[in-house]
C-alpha cells in the first residue's frame, strides 16, 4: 500500500497509450486503430451508449438481453438484496435466484438509467453567468440549470441533468431514461461474491464471483430494449483489445494543485477520520448478534471499501515525486498563459483565488461537514425528515430559485428515494444517529450554540434513542402521506425527527449559502477560467475529469510487475479453493465446495486489463472489439487508487470476473440455467 | 479546534517570557528575577526537586507530607483504581477512600520515582561512539549505556537512565529512588475528576476535580520524606508568579523541518486512523454491559484523550505560517552553519541525512509499527508473554549487548510491570486483540508470510479468543514461575500466548534491526552533530526538548484572548453545577449535589496559567514563590496542543485545580478529614 509509483504520464504530458475515461462522442477511434487495428465507429458506439446503463445509487451495469436483463456487480445490488431480506430470509448470506419471472422481486431503491443523448449547454450558461461573481454567479448558473432541466425533464420516465466537463470548461445536458421498475434477479451468496473481503478488496491477484442480475420492468412487464450487448461465447486472452463503457463518479486529474493539497491536507484525512471511527463500531456493533450482523454488514462493507479507497488515494497524494510533478505541470501551464497578453488577462489570478477560497473554506469545513453534509447525522430517518421539511419549504419557491436538487426535473428521483419502501433496522439507527451526534458535539464543541439547542440536557445517544424510537417516518405511508401534504403538513408535523430536521435547518442552509456564494462560486468561476485556458493551450484531444457520466475506455488484458514479480492477467478457479480457510471472509458457501469437482480448475476467474477505470465503474462490462461481453469489471488494484489523479499504465490495473466463470458459476454452482440461457441466446 | 494559531515564539527567536520546560541546574533564575522580582535559589530548587516526584506510567506528582503521600491526578491512578475495582466494587464510578492507614490498598502497577541526582555523561557517550555510523554506532551507544546504568543502579530501589538531551548534545545519567509499594489514599469518582470528558478535554474554561492522592511505602510503612510542598492557605489570585516542577513527556521544538513533516504527513496520520478505529470499537463494546463499561472505561479514556491531542498536534502542524516560519529557521541556522567553515564541515550533509533516513522510514513504518511497537498485538496478555521470550532471550547475552530495556539496570522495573497482579479481563483483551490482529492482517496484507503462518486458517477473531482463553498468563503466578524459570521454563511452554511471541520475534526483532541500524542511528547521530553546531551557534540560554525527565517552568495566573472574547484565568464553583445535565459526561454524582448549599458558589475551580507544559506533567503541582501549592496541573487548553512544536504565550495556558477547590472537596464533599488535615498540618 506504500509502493512508490513511478508518475509516467500527467495531465500536461501526451496521455498514456490506454489513458482516458473518454465521453463517446469525442472516443479517439482513430488512435485505438493505430495501437490495435480497430476503429470503433459510430454506429458501434451507439450500440454501447444503449446497451450500457448507470444505477442512480453510484454503479455501472449493461444490459444483457433485450428483455431488460441488466448485468451488474453484487455490491452494487447489495442494497437490494438486503431490503428484500428478513430475519428469516438473510439472501445478504444465502444468496437469491428467481426460478421464474414471477418470483424476480422488486428492489425498493434501485434505479436504472440509460443515456439517451446529450447537447451541449455552455453557451446558455455562460450567457447567463456572463460578468457575475460569488452569489449572482451561483444564483445565476442555478437559475439557467434547472431552466434547462425542467425543460427536457418532460416526464417522471426522464431525468436531466446538466453536467459541468471540464471543471465548467463545458457544460452538457444529459438526457436519460429512466427505469424505477428494477427487479431483482440472481445474486450469489455474499461470501463468494466479495470473497476475501477488506484483506484482498482493491488487489489482484483476485477471487472474486462479484456479480448480480437485475431487470427493468416497463407496465409491469419486461421491459423491451433495442440495444443489448452479446456474450462472448470465447472470452478475451492475453494481450485482447477490450473496452469498458460505463459511469466513473469522479477523478481529479484537471484539478490544481491547490486543490490536490487540500485533499491531501484537509478533505481526505477529516474523511478517513471519521469513517475509521464509524468502521471500528460497527465492526464491534455487528458482534451484538446474527441481525445486527446482518443489517450491518451492507454499510460495514461500504465503509471499508471507501476507507480503504481513500486512504489509498492519501497515500497516492504524499508521493513527493507525483506532487513535485503536479507543481512542475502546473507551472509549465501558468508559464503557458503568461506568454500569451490575452490568455494572460482571461485568466488574471485565477490560480490563487481558487488558493484563497480553499484557505477559507479550511475554517469552514467542519461545520459544512456537520451540519449540511450528514456527518452530524448519520441516519436514514433524518434523511428523510430533511428531505421532507426542505421539500416543503421549496415548493413554495419559483423553480429556478430552489435548492437544486429539489427542482420540478429532479422530483422524481427524491420521491423515488424518499417513498421507497426500505426496511430500518432500528438499533443500527440509534447506533449510528448517536455515533454522529457524539462527532457532532466534540467536533463544534459542547459550548456551541446549536450543539446546546439540539442535545438540550441529553446525551448523544438517549437523544438518538428517542428520536429513532419516537418518529413515525420508518412507515413509507407515513412518509407519502407528510410528502403528499407538503408544507401545511410537515409545518403541523409533531413527529421528533421532522423537529429536529426543522432545528438544524437554518444554520445548515445558512453555512451552506456561505459555502456556495464564497466558495464554490469562486471554485468554479475561476475553474471555468483556467479549463478555457487549458482548451486553448492545448485544444482538443483531451477528455474531462469523471463526473458519473457515461464514458469509455480501451486497454487490453495485460499483466504487470509488482515488487520485483510479475502478475499475470488471469487468475484461475483453482485459486480460489485453495484460499478457502473455512473463515470469513475466505469461506465458501457449500454451493461452491460442492461443485468444486465440476468446475475447470484451469478456468480464467478474473482477469487485470490496462482500462482506466475508477469508483463508480463498478458492474461495467468488459468488451471485445465485436462490443461482446468478456468480463464484468468489480475493481481496480492498489495502484489504481491513484488513478483519482493521474494514470500510470504501467501498475494500474481494472480487475473483472471473466465472462467463462460468470457463465460456470451460473450453470454448473447455481443452477440458474434461466439465466444463463437467456445471456447465451441474446444474440442479435 | 481549526482556530489559526499565531507564531509568536520558535526555536531560534529569543524565548517568550515563559517559554521554557527547564533542567533545573540550568533554571533562568536571573529572567524570573527581572520579570518577577524573585530569583529561585539553590536551596529553593533542590527542594523543589526533591518534592518532586515521578509516576512511571507517565505522570508527574508530588509529596504533600512528611508521611509520603503524594497527589497526582485522578486520570493518573485511574489504572490502579480501576484494578483495585471489581464487579462489586466499582472504585471508578463510587470513587475510593481509606478512612484509615490500614484501609490503603496498594496499587498493582505503579511506581513512584524521585530524582535524586543527574551527572553528565556526554563524554563517555562521545567518546565511545566516536568516528561510528549505523549498526556500530547503535551497539556502541547502546553498550556503552548499558555500562553506565549498570554502575549506577546498585540496588533494586535505585533506577538510572541515561537520557539525550537535545537530541544528542547532551547525555545526562538520572539517578531515581524507586518506590514500588504504592498505596492508594483517595480518589474522586470518575465523573466529577473528568467532568466533560472528551467534549471538555484540552477546553478551558473547565471544571474538573482531577485529584487522586496515593502514598508511598517504606517496608510496610508510610516512608518519611525529607522534602514535600506545604499547602498554600490563600491560593493565587491573577497574575501571580506560579512555577511548575514536573515531567514533560516530549516536545520536538529543536526537530528538523524533516522530521516534523515526516510526523504531519505519517507518524500522526497513522496514529490518528489505528485510534480512531480503536475508539469506535471501544465506544460500542462498552455497550454490551456495565462489566464491559467497566473495564474498558480507562483504555477508552485514553484512547480518545491521545486521539484528541493527536488531532490538535496535526492541526498545528497544518498551519502553513507555523511550518514556513520553521522553515525560514532553519534555513536561518543552516547560512550560520555555512557561514562557519569548521562548522560547515562539521555538519556535512546531516540535513540530508535525516530526510533521506525518513524517506527510508516510511516503506519500513507499517512493519515496525505493526510487528515491534504493539500495533498488531493489542494484549496485555502478549505484552507478558513477549516480555517473557525476549527476557529469557537476552538474559543469556552480555549485559551491554541486550535490548536495553532487558538489561540488568532495567530488570527490576520489568518485572514490577510483569509481576503485578492487575487483573485481566478476558472480553475487552479478546476484543482488542482481535482488532489489532485484523489491523495487522489488513495493512501487512493476507498474503504477507508473517501473517498467514501466524493467523493460519484462523479468522483474527477466532485466534484472539483462542490464546486469550487457552492462556494461563492471566495469572501473575504463572508468569512468576516461567520469569523466575528462565529460559528454560519458556522454551518448554506450550502456552499459546507464549508460543505466538515466539513465533513473531524473529520478523518482530529484524525489523527493529533494520530500523535501529538504518535509521534510528542516522537520525541520532546527525540530531548530535546538529545539536552540537546549535550549542555553538547560539551558546546556552536554551533548554532541551522535553524527555520526561524534571523540568520545571514559570509561568502567571492569565487569562487570554479567544475568538475576540476574553477567557478569564479562573473558574468558579457555580459553574460546575450550571453544567450539570444529569447525563454523561455532564452528570455530577450524587455527593456533589448533596454538597452544593455548602460550597461557596464563587470559589476558585479551576485556573488557567503561562506555564509551559506538555503531556507527562499531569499530576505536577502548581506552586508559588514559596513553594507551596496553589494547584494541581491536569491540562491544557486546545492552544496548547501546538505546545509540541511551539511555545505561544499569548493563549497557550496550562489547566490546574485549584487548591481551595481540592481542599473544599476533601473536606465537604468526601469529608475526607483524615487527608485534609494531613496536607494542611504539613508545615515544615
């Protein structure tokens, strides 16, 4: 996890033969042909923009059948597999399989988008924000942006989104359709799916079965899709040109180095803090007993993940060679524009206002973390009765002055999430609303005003105790009924958790406004600035830094060297019985040590291919050059944990489970020949 | 806790007027003088001295009689008040107190130390290592101390420790008595002494009642002291003279910019993320019951306190005009050192040396933390069993080729700490164990050879519950026999634990090795060299980083400015109770709701001072030109936490109880007579 990684190719440098998380419609075809003799062209690239979806929760999937089948990983679908679960049912650990159509249940949350185009938007928003600064450009770009969605958003089947690219240096409407009808499918038994667990998560060699099957629903029926990708009846061998479409959620590749060092210095370590905490009582909270074991495990499994992601991102940031070459970039860039009178006055001083602005927001971020960013409290139920009391309050607002995210375009998607009929786990509640509330204390400090006025006389935890126990808003009706009646009844609302939503929320709008209008306004003026200064120094050639859109990578199946060995590129079935210990997270359910006789000990289990991928490509097919599936991207090595910042081809590796045991595991472990057949017969 | 701190007072700038953690045969008795119009004398110091005394588990204290008692603060005997507990006897949460002499109990682990001489060894240092680097500079240094502590330790009752100051400019050999029959007289319960708890911790304005008074034993009796501080009967009033003896546990106000931000970006971020975790875990296991709040409450209390003081060390060191004025210093220092040819020559690259040593550092951090400092094995129990292995190990080597903790100096103290009969409670042990074993398997990696022929086909759980249920090292009678068996005895055992240090003390033992011979000995050896062109560069008036050794600091009752409001220097009784909420950590008990009518609501609580103080000097009294008690040191503010790099005298203040305060509570609250009466007969 301290391996020093050689910093080959930057952001100012030439990209790297497989670098680029590329928008489609900007896919360099033409290099790829250069380097592997095949030019994906345009029709090939609409077939994948149709047949590639995003999960809205913050994962990458494809469909792969025309009847709706959408292929992704299990921890994407993890939070569906655990809502459908029970006390009697626990499908986390048993695994689930709909033998018939009828038997496919619904997820409570997921939701299914499929991009269907995009148009360019800068012009309509720098004509809005022309000559404005901090809050007028804020209220300004705001105002446009939800103009320009609720425009497109013509139904609750659509969602729009205007998507800054390149820091501002572009901004695109995206337009996708929308599938809140996602049913559950297949979903291996959790231990084989994250075999290894924390221990081997972000490493290769690898073992993992980390797939599931969902399908969307139109009517109540299969939806019909045009667009689905095949399934390779050979999949992909050493050195095999393979591409992966699909959502990466966010790299800082174009950012400056003010930025990186604040990350370095502020954002990352205030995150790795806090969820180490959270990490070390929940793994404590789940020895309570079997359900707080179970209804912990899905949130234990995300906090780790992140810790470990974000630690590895910390280690990447103090590599004093990688920085010096951020430094060195940077001002190459600077000199750049100095050169140029009229570049230089676009530009003025942008780069030390966007230094200025994070030195402010040092002082500001504790509070911002806290009392608007949910650290303060950790808790479904006050999620909901925020999003209730701000839902209410906003309504009453023209659209273009509302919070974004509670504009007449997005409302779909808060009802999705807010009326979804989730179970809560109730101690788990406590556990964390009180963990939270106890951060929130020593963190502002006892003393602190809106501290006193929320804890009162009680402690972090009785407070937690009675609010958990106290509201109504675990009944999904109760919810429908508070969301339905809109401010008269959230204002009549008695209900504690919605008091105390209504408590917080004006020192969390107010230090969220002063974040907006001196921060991020300043952030984004300024990154505008300095991404059209870059276009012009550099023109075109270059893609923007991930945004949870839709891009696409090429690479190929390679190995590597680590530590003076090499890694070769596919691991094999036999590898993970003899990592079996009998011991979570190295045990196996039954299902796979009975079927141990019956599966090729030589079959390629996961595969490493050079793909620039990051968080959020999760569940991302991997492609062959006829777009047919060959592995099921579910990571990256260590060394991609730098890929938030640069891309070294050379160590960083996107790791999937090959499509030959995806298909073994389906037939030979499960039995779900359902399945299986349906992916096999999808030929066009 | 992010307030910006101002550099008002760095290593090369003239000492701010109370800056100084001093050796007493170098106090700045003139400086006092011309500020304060009283110059210590001889007389006054070595009395001072010899009052003073030295908890070994890293506190300060002092004598209050003729009759050895001595008072400290509760947090520093909150480890024999909490062994000296059991499920019926809850002395943490009830407090504790001996109505008679025969009702003293003695507490398990501590011991008590008075410095009773210093002599100054440099020379046999110097001449012993002299033209020496890696491996053979360590084992000449380590050789030639061992010699010297040997020499010096002529009986059980006598420890000496040759102690660097000024990394390496000096070596000091420091003579103690020991007392290892410790008794306990008194303590608070725990909820008045840490009122607040971890939301007050390192705040003022404060309330707490952080007292404990223990005695020292002479052959079953109360041992008769020569020296002891007198009670004040009037107390100090706002900008009174006040001086702190004590033992500072350590600063790095004369590091290198290298070394400090070696310590920002990974010494403390490490730290930082391993207790973070520890401390959820600790926070939800003290749910399962009162017997586990019992017994986890004292590491909890540690862990968050070191989490807190960690956090505030980083957050000045993250204060980029604390870091570019130690920058410009040490540039300063080196021109001078250029300026100088003999100088200049004399240094040669030791700047570089130390960076290139803390480059290597960093790969080697995560093994040695893990293997050699206890982060992989969390365990009172494996701390027994290594001390068991390695002292059998050693015990058959010359004496100056040991360990130096095992040599023969060393011994009587091992086996205090080994011997004592502190209870073990097998829960949190599991519980701990079990963390730090996952911690190891999870930053080493599952594939690390170490790990896997330690963990084996074992979940880090199931084999902390195994060694800690099949161990019989939970009884000192048992760890008696293999210690007084030798090596022998230890080699034959089949105990697990035993048989667990075995197996990690090869890899344990390399990667000291590697440590001590690569880095630990440039890093010492060029800290001399730069300390010596210190000394000449800027001649005596200095004072050395802090050791935990006797210094003693001068300071004034003041209040300060913070957040544009003024802090006033004393709290009053009233204060106590108006934060009284019933619930911890603000829940008082019930004695001190009794007393409340009777105490006067104006007294002097606690009271905030110039002093310059560090962790270590809890337990230190505050004394005035006199010599008599006016306080009792237990903390300092949040501006204090940058005490480690910087000394600020406008807001760093340290935190005392009061002494009307303590006495009031001795004799309203507990009417506690028997102490009362015996600290205020005790003129001399």
């Amino acid at each position: 996890m301290i391996a020093l990684i050689p910093v080959l190719a930057l952001l100012t440098g030439p990209a790297g033969a497989e670098e680029g998380m590329w928008t489609l419609d900007a896919f360099p075809s033409a290099k790829v042909a250069e380097i592997y003799g095949f030019a994906p062209d345009a029709r090939w690239l609409e077939h994948v923009r149709l047949s590639s979806v995003r999960l809205a929760g913050g994962c990458s999937g494809s469909f792969v059948s025309p009847d709706g089948l959408v292929m992704t990983n299990h921890h994407c679908a993890h939070g569906c597999v655990e809502q459908l679960s029970d006390p009697d049912h626990d499908y986390v650990s048993q695994g689930f399989y709909a033998r018939t159509l009828a038997e496919e249940r619904r997820c409570p949350v997921m939701e299914v988008n499929v991009l269907v185009g995009t148009s360019d938007v800068t012009g309509r928003i720098a004509a809005a924000t022309r000559d404005l600064t901090g809050e007028a450009y804020t209220a300004a770009r705001k105002a446009e942006t939800a103009r320009i969605e609720k425009a497109c958003a013509t139904s609750d089947d659509v969602r729009c989104d205007v998507v800054s690219l390149y820091h501002g240096g572009r901004y695109v409407l995206y337009r996708y359709r929308r599938h809140q009808d996602v049913r559950l499918v297949f979903a291996p038994e959790f231990a084989v799916a994250f075999f290894g667990g924390d221990p081997y998560n972000f490493t290769f060699p690898r073992y993992d079965y980390d797939v599931s099957f969902v399908r969307v629903y139109h009517r109540g029926k299969p939806a019909r899709v045009k667009h689905w990708f095949e399934w390779s009846e050979t999949g992909a061998k050493e050195g095999d040109l393979t591409f992966v479409p699909g959502h990466p959620g966010r790299t800082s590749r174009l950012q400056t180095v003010a930025r990186l060092e604040y990350e370095r210095d502020f954002a990352l370590p205030d995150r790795l803090l806090y969820s180490a905490e959270l990490r070390g009582l929940l793994r404590e909270f789940m020895n309570r007993g079997p359900e707080a074991e179970r209804t912990a495990t899905g949130l234990f499994f995300g906090v780790e993940n992140g810790y470990k992601a974000r630690r590895g991102r910390l280690e990447a940031l103090q590599d004093p060679r990688m920085m010096a070459e951020k430094i060195r970039e940077e001002e190459e860039f600077r000199a750049a524009v100095d050169a140029d009178p009229v570049l230089r006055a676009e530009v003025g001083d942008a780069w030390s206002a966007i230094a200025d602005a994070l030195v402010e927001l040092r002082t500001l971020r504790t509070r911002l973390g806290f009392l608007e960013q949910g650290r303060g409290f950790l808790s479904d139920l006050f999620d909901h009765a925020r999003t209730l009391v701000r839902a209410a309050e906003e309504a009453g607002k023209s659209d273009d002055e509302r919070l974004p995210e509670f504009t007449d375009a997005r409302r779909p998607a808060v009802a999705q999430s807010l009326l979804a009929p989730a179970p809560v786990h109730e101690d788990l509640e406590i556990a964390i609303l009180g963990f939270s509330l106890t951060k929130l204390r020593e963190t502002l400090g006892a003393e602190d005003p809106i501290v006193k006025r929320i804890l009162g006389d009680k402690s972090p935890d009785e407070l937690a105790t009675g609010l958990v126990k106290g509201t109504k808003l675990a009944d999904p009706d109760v919810r429908r009924t508070l969301w339905e009646g809109g401010k008269a009844a959230v204002d009549a609302s008695d209900d504690p958790m919605i008091q105390l939503a209504r408590e917080v929320d004006p020192d969390a709008r107010a230090i969220r406004k002063t974040y907006e209008d001196r921060i991020e306004s300043t952030l984004d003026r300024n990154g505008e600035i300095l991404a059209r200064a870059w276009f012009s120094t550099r023109g075109a050639g270059s893609y923007p830094d991930a945004t949870f859109t839709l891009r696409l990578s090429y690479g190929a199946v390679e190995g590597y060297q680590e530590a003076g060995r090499r890694v070769e590129p596919f691991t094999r079935m036999s590898g993970l019985f003899e990592r079996h210990t009998g011991r979570p997270p190295f045990a196996l359910p039954q299902r796979w040590l009975d079927a141990r006789d019956r599966l090729p000990p030589d079959l390629p289990m996961n595969l490493a291919t050079t793909n620039d991928i990051i968080g959020g490509n999760s569940g991302s097919p991997v492609l062959d050059r006829d777009a047919r599936i060959v592995g099921l991207v579910f990571d990256g090595n260590l060394q991609s944990l730098g890929g938030d910042y640069w891309f070294d081809p050379s160590v960083n590796r996107t790791v999937s489970v090959d499509a030959r045991t995806l298909l073994a595991g389906l037939e030979i472990v499960y039995g779900a020949d359902r399945v299986a057949r349906e992916i096999q017969r999808a030929r066009r």
